[in-house]
C-alpha cells in the first residue's frame, strides 16, 4: 500500500483539482475568474446559463474517476478494470494538455493569458509526471 507514492501523489493532485472545479460550480463567477476561465465562460456562469456548471461537473467527474484509478492502484482500495489501459492513458492525456498548454502560451496567450496558459500546463506536467511514475511502479501489481 505504501509503496507507490507518486500514486498517491497523483490521487491527491487529481482530487484537490476535483475540489477546485466544484469550488467553481459552488462559489460562481468569482471563482471561474479566479482559476482562469476565459471572459465569456465568466458571462455564461454571471448569466445563469447551465453550460458551464455542466461542463465543470464534467470534468470534476473525470477528475474523481482518476482519483479512484490512483488510489486503487496504490492498493488503497479494490482494482478497478482495465488499470494497464486506463492509467498510462490518463498520464498521456494530462501530458499532451501540458504540452497544448505551453503551445498555446506561447502562441495564442489571449485566450486565457499566457500566466493561465503556463501555471496549468505545469500542473498538468507534474500531475502527467506522478500517473506515469506511480503506473510504472505499480505495473507488476496491476491485474
């Protein structure tokens, strides 16, 4: 159970995200702002619309689900199905966002702003970085 900290490091990493996109359904504008949302995602949530807390519950989701993988990989709790697939395909995806990210940092820092483009996309790194460790130490145990 102990053996695979950076499993749990990406459990920890994906579940205070998790917390943060419910923070924002919760709190509102002032928290979409706040985390970067572009300005007419801001409008959206000011005017009511059910887009975005749809799509931040979505991604909340998604988030929750790779918290289960991590921690039942970490042997926290019960196997989850398909964890050979699954996690080294979560560190890919978070990878990729990274790399997107610093692309668009660098090439279309208007949309969020380049400061929005770099913080989440080294987040993103970390977190890609903790999933592809903790799925490498954890391969032999994973069914």
């Amino acid at each position: 159970m102990d053996g695979f900290p950076w499993l749990l490091v990406a459990a920890a990493g994906s579940a205070i995200a998790a917390l943060l996109h419910i923070g924002c359904i919760a709190f509102g504008a002032p928290w979409y702002e706040r985390f970067g949302a572009g300005a007419r995602m801001v409008r959206l949530v000011q005017d009511g619309h059910w887009w975005p807390p749809l799509m931040t519950a979505g991604v909340a989701s998604l988030l929750v689900g790779w918290t289960l993988y991590a921690l039942a990989a970490a042997g926290w709790h019960s196997p989850l199905p398909a964890s050979r697939l699954v996690l080294p395909g979560i560190a890919a995806v978070l990878l990729l966002r990274s790399a997107m990210g610093f692309g668009l940092a660098l090439f279309r820092p208007g949309y969020n702003g380049a400061g929005f483009w770099a913080v989440s996309s080294l987040l993103c790194l970390g977190l890609g970085l903790a999933f592809a460790l903790g799925t490498h130490q954890a391969w032999p145990n994973l069914g």
